[in-house]
C-alpha cells in the first residue's frame, strides 16, 4: 500500500494471518522469492531493502492462494510468479516508469489464464460469500482489506493502523476514498453486498494514497484517480474481467498523466 515502514508492513501481515494464515504463509514466501531472486540477479541494494521486490511479489502468493486451493502445483506457480513479478518489476523500474502493482497483475493474469484452459492442474476455492448488513463500519474495513484479499474485518482494521502509523493523512484520505468510491459504486446501481465488501473500493483507496497530501492540488488528483477507478472497476466486472488492482494502476496512471500534462504543457517521462 505504498508504505514504506517496518512497523506498517508488520500490521500488515498480521492482517493478512488474521484472515488466513496460509495466505500469510504464501506471503512470506513470495516475499522471500522476489527478494532472493532480485539478490541473485544483484539489483539495487537500495530498491531490495526498501521492499521494492517484494510487494509485487506478495500479492502474487495471496491472490494465487485466494483463486485456488493450496496444492503442489499452486505453491510451484507462487515461486516461480513471485521471480517474474521481480524481475518485470525491476524491468519498470530501469525505465522509471512507475508500475506499481502491474507486475502483480500480469503475472497473476497469466496464471489465471492458463489455469483456466488448464482446469486439471488447479481446484478453485469457493466463492466469496456475500454481505448482508449495510454496516459502515464492515464497509470501510473491508474497503482497506480487499486491497490484499482479505474480507476479514479485523484484517482491514490492522491494514488501516498500519497506514496511519507511518503516514496518518494518507490513512485519512483512504477512508474518505471508501466513502466516495461506495457512493458513486450506488449511483451505477452496483450490488449492494458487492460494495459492502469493498470490492469497489479498495482500488480507490491505493488511488488516494497514492496521491495524498497537504495541497489542494493533490485533494483534485486524488479525486481524479477515485473516480476514474471506480469507472474502470465497474467497466472490468460488466466485461467479467479480472480487475485485480489494475483499476487502480490504470487510474493513477491517467491522472500521473493529466498532471504533467497541466504542470508542463507535454508529457515527459523519466529518461
């Protein structure tokens, strides 16, 4: 979620264990293959240490064990994934161009990919189960939970203190996001139980953490980037495409654009 602190990560893996503690396995896992394979492949000492490689690689072990049963075959495509979001990470990286969590999601779309035509290889876990109450509080736990797989409200309460101890105003405009995000999710005539599990609001919560801040330009760019992913997010699921985080990428994308474009006159990438 953008943070780079110790002590949030912690929070954040307790969350994860809260919810499952294979899934927590599986990230701890994934985390030391991408770490690893970026040490043999002797990338920034910097980038390793600052968590640059393993992110990616982390949600790769959550999302493979959120989709699929816990088999031999799935903990193989964990390893091997976590390497490649490493290294497409590093790929991004080189460039300068800011991928966020893409990586994640093109290795996580190839393997639902080919375990979809390949269905004897893989058992998929049973559907999320849906929510009844329209308790706010479950809907703003669940819209920091779902960022990371997780409908386990506790999850999404540890996530949320985590942010807010390494960066309160980001952990603020989070929350605010959940609320806007949920509200224009309604206005679209999305499924109720669909929004109360923050599946159309954990996207926009990394969009305004991404652009959270003091200035009311950032207020603006955040904004931009909420909307726009609630838009894609619902685009994705009429398409029944996996959304994944990409909602959020593409979001924070556009609106990196829109902002240089508004700041400079022309677009200009890092060389």
């Amino acid at each position: 979620m953008l943070q780079n602190n110790p002590w949030t990560g912690m929070f954040f893996l307790a969350g994860i264990c809260c919810g499952s503690l294979i899934m927590g396995l599986a990230a701890v896992i994934a985390v030391m293959t991408g770490t690893f394979t970026a040490m043999l492949l002797k990338y920034d000492d910097g980038e390793i240490s600052s968590g640059l490689y393993g992110f990616s690689a982390a949600l790769v072990g959550i999302a493979l064990i959120c989709f699929f049963q816990s088999t031999i075959i799935i903990w193989i495509a964990i390893v091997a994934g976590s390497a490649l979001a490493t290294i497409i990470q590093h790929l991004f990286i080189a460039k300068g161009i800011p991928a966020f969590t893409f990586p994640f999601i093109l290795v996580t779309w190839l393997f639902l990919f080919v375990f979809r035509y390949c269905p004897a290889l893989v058992q998929p876990r049973p559907a999320l189960a849906g929510i009844t109450s329209n308790d706010y509080p479950v809907l703003f736990s669940h819209g920091f939970g779902q960022v990371i797989f997780q409908s386990n409200i506790w999850a999404g309460i540890l996530f949320m203190i985590g942010i807010f101890i390494n960066r309160p105003i980001a952990a603020i405009y989070a929350i605010v996001s959940i609320a806007v995000s949920s509200i224009i999710a309604c206005q679209l005539k999305e499924p109720a139980n669909d929004i109360y599990l923050g599946l159309l609001s954990y996207n926009a919560v990394l969009c305004a953490i991404t652009f959270a801040g003091n200035k009311a330009a950032d207020i603006i760019m955040a904004l931009i980037s909420v909307i726009l992913s609630v838009l894609i997010m619902v685009q994705m699921r009429h398409m029944n495409l996996p959304a994944l985080t990409f909602p959020f990428v593409l979001a924070t994308w556009l609106t990196i654009v829109i902002k240089m474009v508004k700041q400079t006159g022309h677009l200009k990438l890092k060389q």
